[in-house]
C-alpha cells in the first residue's frame, strides 16, 4: 500500500494505525510562527468504531490501508455468516458477527448494504439509512392516542426494540432510521 | 454555492468590519507619528528560517534575460530593517506575507501582516503599544504578561529552560504524543508542540497575553537577553487560541545575523530541505548599522477573526486560497 503523508491527509483518507486501518475525519494543521507545525488530525479506527485524536509533525507519512466500500445486497444468514451478493457480478461475499455489529438487526433481505473491505475482507456492515421491518411484538396501547406522548417499545422481526407511538401494532410494518434507531412513520 | 466558488469566502458584512479596523490601524500610526511604508513582496534573497517555506519565481526581462530568482517574502522585515538603518525612524507596514506549505482554518498561504518598528524601544515598551491597539481594536482588557518559562511551568510543571531531552520526551509521551516523542531528538520541536498543544489553549482566554523571554533557541532575530543569556527578548501575543503576533527586541549585530543565517542553511542541507540564499543586502545595512528597536508583526486575518468572532482564516479574507 502507498504511504501517505500529511499533506495528503483529508476527510475519507483510509490509514493504518496501531495495526488497525482507519479513516480520517478531519486534518487541521497547528503551526507557531516561528517554528515546527504539526497536524492534529481526527480518526475513526473502522474496526473498534472508536474515534480518536492523533498529532503528527508534519510531513511525517503513514501507511495507507486497503479499505474499499462496496455495494452488496443481503441474502441470508446461516447462523455463523451473514452472506451478501454483488448485484451486477452476482459474486457473493460473508461477513461474520463481528463485522456485523449493530447492523444485524437492521438486515432485511434484499436491501443493500455498504460492506467496508479490509484486504478483501469484511471489517464493517453499514446497512440502509432507512429500513422498513414488521413489528412482532407491542402492548395494546390505547385507541386515539397520538404521536408525542412518549409511545411504547415495539420488537421487529430482526429483534430490534425501537420506540413507537401508542397507536401502532402488531403485524404493521413501520419505517426506522437506522442512524438513530428512531421510528420514522408507519408504512402502508 | 455554485461548484465554480465564484464567490466570497467572507461576507460583505464582515468585510465592511475589516476595513473599518484596517482604518483604525492606519489611524492609530498615524495619530504616533509612524510612517506607512511599502516594500517589496518580491526579493532575490529570503527567509533562512528552517520552519518557513518560500514561494519562488523568476523575473525574466530587461537586464535579466537569464531570469532574476525572486522569492515572496514571508514577512517585510527585511526590507523594513534596511529602512531603519537608513534613517527612516518609526515606519508600520500593512501588507500581503506569503508562506508556502500553510493552510487551515487558520492559515491561509498569502494573508495579511501589520509589521511595526520603534527605534528606542524595547520589547516592553513595544507590548505596552500593542496593548493599547489591542484594547482599541478587540475592546478588551490590559493584557496579561508571563514569561515562557512561568507559562510552560503553570502547566506542565517542567522549567522548559532547564529540561532535558529525555525529560522533554517523557512529559510528551505523558500527554498523548508518544509517537512523536520517542523519534524526536529536537529539544526546541518538543517544546513547540508542548507550548502549541497544552499550554496555548489554557493562556490568554479572557484577555490577550503576552509571553515573553522565549528560549534562546528560538530567538529567531531577537537579542539575547543580557540578564539570562538562556532566553530571547522575543514575545508572542495569545489571545483564545490564536498566536496574534511575534515580536523581537531587535539583533543589530550584522556577525550575529549572519551567523545565525548560516546555522539554518547548514540544518536546511543536513535535513534535505532547499538551500535559501542569505539577504546580503541586510546584512549590509545591519553593518552600517541598525538603531536599537523592537519590532513586531501581527496576523490581521486573525485579529478581524476574533474582532468579528469568526472560526475560520476564510470567513475574513474575500478570497480564500480555495478560491483565489
């Protein structure tokens, strides 16, 4: 892989740090008048998701990581792998638990998910901002109620708990945002 | 925003406010008898500082069909010191300083400097005249003055003026520069990032502040100091996070000068950085002779940002380097 130095550094640059690739968030260069500058620079590690500060001198370079970002849809899960298919090639990919993470209960077959390669392997699975998905389980609630009051918590088929208002049931098929966990609106 | 940036980086509001103060600058020098002056952007010699990159070009023309080298100068004080020694008294200058290899939120590559010099004065004489720009200018209080070493102990607990490299290399470590530490054998490059990292952003947050007495090490073209030959009569000015200015009781020494002139090219060639020609024509006139003075040079973009209460170096200038 190319090394990278500061002055290449920006926003989506992908490095390797402490073994683990990374993203750059932001880049800013910190220099006195009269002496040495240096670069304060933001990073995700795309493994742990931990974000952290990071000072170099400038003109230092680093390694760069392959990291590549890829469109697949999803197909199944076998228990062990959650498995994944390029549309166009048809060529099938399997991300395990790890890479999976909080993704796994917004999986719903078919939609297309972001998978993030790391020397061709999975390292994270970022699934659609908004999916749609059935509620299995939710008390009652009362009738006329409305958005606002504070709601319920409603189980969708993937096991994700999301907040609803009061008025929603079993068996509806709601949208969430999958950034938030927030629900969005019922789908008809 | 079209995607051709056509546009201002500022708005007209904030550009009104910037000429409002540059008009005030013009108008405090002129209400103290200091002359405005203009000197070359463009000179054949430059800048050794091994910390500042030049831009480069060359004049082809009349008498110079070979091609003239010219760098951009990175401050006026040159040129402004040659005025001195020709007699010229108390001169400020208002003009475009061009650095190469900076850019951010708060450094673009061409940005605008007020230098000023004061025959007769010394460094505490020349902070005691900042100070009053800055009260005019930002409508603040008296500045607050510490010396580098009380404003690096009151923080990090080491005498920056006694610590040792491996010292240095420790309390860097112990702050989270690890990384840079245990490469870094540059006492002064340790000191900076200290000074730069942890104690800037603790000093100067409601008032400006002086920090003065900075290490030897890095006088730059100040004197050494006669009391303490460990430390330099240069001072900087801090004001929230921001380095406004750096200022120096000035070297008049010509063999000192060049000396120091010659240290940096001698570090620029051991580092594979480019050799930069000495500005012989200043050392000429610190040979014919330099009145004592103190001088100083203050980022304008920087001083409209915290008049204006902006974050960043483009929301003051018209044109950022992004768009000019």
């Amino acid at each position: 892989m190319a090394n990278y130095s500061t002055n290449e550094f920006k926003g989506g640059l992908k490095i390797m740090m402490d073994g683990e690739p990374c993203s750059i968030l932001e880049n800013e260069m910190v220099k006195p008048g009269k002496g040495q500058a240096f670069n304060r620079v933001r990073i995700r590690k795309l493994i742990s998701g931990k974000v952290l500060e990071k000072t170099f001198k400038s003109g230092e370079s680093v390694e760069g990581a392959d990291v590549m970002d890829t469109d697949l849809a999803y197909l199944y899960t076998d228990g062990e792998f959650w498995h994944f298919m390029n549309n166009e090639t048809f060529e099938q990919i399997a991300a395990d638990e790890k890479a999976l993470g909080d993704a796994v209960k917004w999986l719903v077959e078919n939609d297309v998910c972001t998978i993030t390669l790391w020397n061709g392997s999975p390292i994270a699975v970022t699934p659609p901002n908004f999916v749609e998905l059935e509620i299995t389980e939710t008390d009652p609630g009362l009738k006329g109620d409305t958005a606002g009051t504070g709601g319920k918590p409603a189980t969708l088929t993937t096991g994700a708990v999301v907040r609803v208002p009061l008025f929603v049931q079993i068996g509806e098929v709601i949208k969430v945002d999958t950034r938030s966990g927030e629900y969005v609106g019922r789908v008809k | 925003m079209s995607a051709t940036l056509w546009a201002p980086s500022a708005s007209i509001e904030t550009l009104k406010q910037r000429a409002a103060i540059l008009r005030t600058i013009r108008e405090f020098f002129y209400t103290r008898n200091v002359m405005e002056v203009e000197t070359p952007s463009l000179s054949g010699a430059s800048v050794t500082d091994v910390h500042l990159a030049s831009f480069y070009t060359t004049f082809v023309g009349p008498g110079h069909a070979g091609g003239l080298p010219l760098y951009l100068q990175t401050s006026p004080e040159f040129a402004m010191k040659r005025l001195l020694a020709a007699g010229s008294g108390p001169i400020f200058q208002l003009c475009k300083a061009f650095r190469n290899e900076e850019a951010g939120s708060h450094h673009n590559p061409e940005f605008t400097m007020l230098e000023w010099y004061r025959p007769g004065f010394d460094e505490f004489a020349l902070m005691d005249e900042m100070d009053e720009l800055m009260q005019l200018i930002l409508n603040v209080e008296p500045a607050e003055r510490l010396t580098y070493q009380q404003a690096f102990e009151q923080v990090l607990a080491l005498d920056p003026l006694t610590a040792t490299l491996t010292q240095l290399q420790a309390l860097a470590s112990e702050h989270g520069f690890a990384d840079i530490a245990k490469n870094e054998t540059n006492k002064d490059t340790l000191l900076q990032l200290l000074f730069c990292m942890k104690v800037e952003p603790t000093i100067g947050q409601t008032n400006p502040c002086f920090v003065y007495h900075f290490p030897a090490s890095q006088a730059a073209l100040a004197q050494i100091c006669e009391h303490d030959a460990r430390v330099a009569g240069r001072f900087e000015l801090y004001y929230k996070n921001m380095e406004l200015a750096n200022g120096f009781n000035e070297l008049t020494n010509a063999k000192e000068q060049a000396k120091r002139f010659d240290e940096d090219n001698a570090y620029r060639a051991d580092n594979g950085l480019n050799h930069v020609p000495m500005d012989k024509r200043l050392i000429a006139a610190l040979e014919h002779g330099l009145p004592k003075c103190a001088g100083v040079a203050m980022g304008i973009d920087r001083l409209v940002m915290l008049a204006t209460d902006k974050d960043k170096i483009k929301d003051v200038i018209a044109f950022d380097v992004e768009r000019a």
